[in-house]
C-alpha cells in the first residue's frame, strides 16, 4: 500500500509564474489536508478537503491559493503569481476519513522556491 | 501566546541518555500526535493519543488532560534519533492539525 505521494518534491519557480503541487492520498483515504512550512518557522494549516468538497479553508491566503480534490486523480494546490513569499515546504496528509480516531498520514513535501 | 508550545527548542543529548520533550497546549483537543521530521524534511506520524500513554520501542508518549500537557521520552538515545520533534494537536470542533514550533534533538555519539 503506498503511502501519500507528491510531485514534485522540488519546484523552482519565477516570481509571477504560477505553481501546482499535486498530492496523491493514501489508498482508501477521501479526506486530505495541506500544510506550509515557511523557512525557519513552525507547520500551519492551510485546507481541509473531501472528494469534491473543501470542507476547511480558514488557513489558506485569501489571495492566489486555491485547492481542489477532484472526483478522480490527485489533490492540487494551486499557487497564482508566485511571489518570494511563498517559498516554502508544502506538505499533504490524507486520512480515510474525519474524527480524532485516525491518523494523518504524511508526504514528502514540495519544496517550493521562487525566484 | 501559540496555542502549543513546546520546551525545550533545542536539545542536545549524549548516546543513550533519556530523553525529554514537554508539550504544552491551551486549547480543547480531540487527540494529540508526535510527529518526527528528519533533516531531509519528510515527517512521520510517531503517536497519536487522547488519553494515557504509548509505548513504541524506546519511545513513550504520555498525555494528561486535566493538565493540558504531553510529554515524549526517548530511552537510550541513539544519534539516529536526531531530528525535529512535532506535537501537534486536533480540535474538537474539526480536523485541522495545529502544530507546536518544534524541538530540535541531536544526539551525540
């Protein structure tokens, strides 16, 4: 059973371009979570999302970041316009379903660099 | 003040010393996890726990409620044992994971 993929584990982008960072959960698994860690600083929530739905997005920027976990094929987290900012490690975890009993389950990461 | 601190930041150990790291959180949690991050950035999920303890291999973990605090221990400290340890915890109201800033281990040998 593999784990949770993401690709790519590393992605250099210019400032303006835009980034996608896919994430593949777990086999079985319908609910994934991104997470960021800038440079130097601790793991902050970014969204939560079901097949389809985004349940939680309270961490996301209001601004150029958008998700989505569509019916089939990975979850995207999309960054618009990239700026320095936003280099950072981009990491997904997926659990096969919602509530305190279950584990999330990490990816590598994606780190991003801009610039 | 962070919903989740952790103490200490930085640790530095000897092999085979006994290890450690105290989490502190102020919010109502469904559960609490460990998580361990290696110099190459990936992280893995050590613990899980909503009550009492755990036991893996030379790790312990234990969680008082009452008290909002965790603690995780390392028996035998190994220099392969170096890395950043996370506690981080879920709400009751969701799923979302909030994260302590993390405690940097490095065992000597």
């Amino acid at each position: 059973n593999a784990g949770v993929m993401q690709n790519p584990r590393h992605l250099v982008r210019r400032r303006g371009q835009e980034a996608r960072l896919r994430c593949s959960p777990m086999k079985g698994h319908s609910h994934v979570y991104w997470y960021r860690q800038l440079p130097e600083e601790g793991l902050k929530f970014m969204v939560y999302l079901q097949k389809e739905n985004i349940i939680d997005e309270s961490g996301m920027p209001k601004e150029r970041f958008s998700a989505e976990f569509p019916k089939e094929g990975p979850s995207i987290l999309r960054i618009q316009q990239v700026v320095r900012g936003d280099s950072a490690a981009y990491f997904c975890a997926s659990s096969p379903t919602s509530g305190a009993g279950y584990e999330q389950y990490f990816g590598p990461g994606t780190r991003l660099t801009v610039t | 003040k962070n919903e989740v601190e952790q103490s200490p930041q930085n640790l530095t150990a000897q092999e085979g010393e006994f290890i450690t790291i105290n989490c502190s959180y102020s919010v109502g949690i469904s559960a609490l996890h460990w998580l361990q991050q290696h110099p190459g950035g990936g992280i893995v999920s050590l613990f899980m726990l909503s009550s009492g303890k755990k036991k893996h291999g030379r790790l312990i973990a234990t969680i008082n409620i009452q008290e909002k605090h965790s603690s995780l221990h390392i028996t035998a400290s190994h220099p392969r044992d170096s890395a950043v340890y996370i506690c981080a915890v879920r709400s009751v109201s969701g799923s979302r994971l909030t994260f302590g800033e993390g405690t940097q281990l490095t065992v000597n040998p």
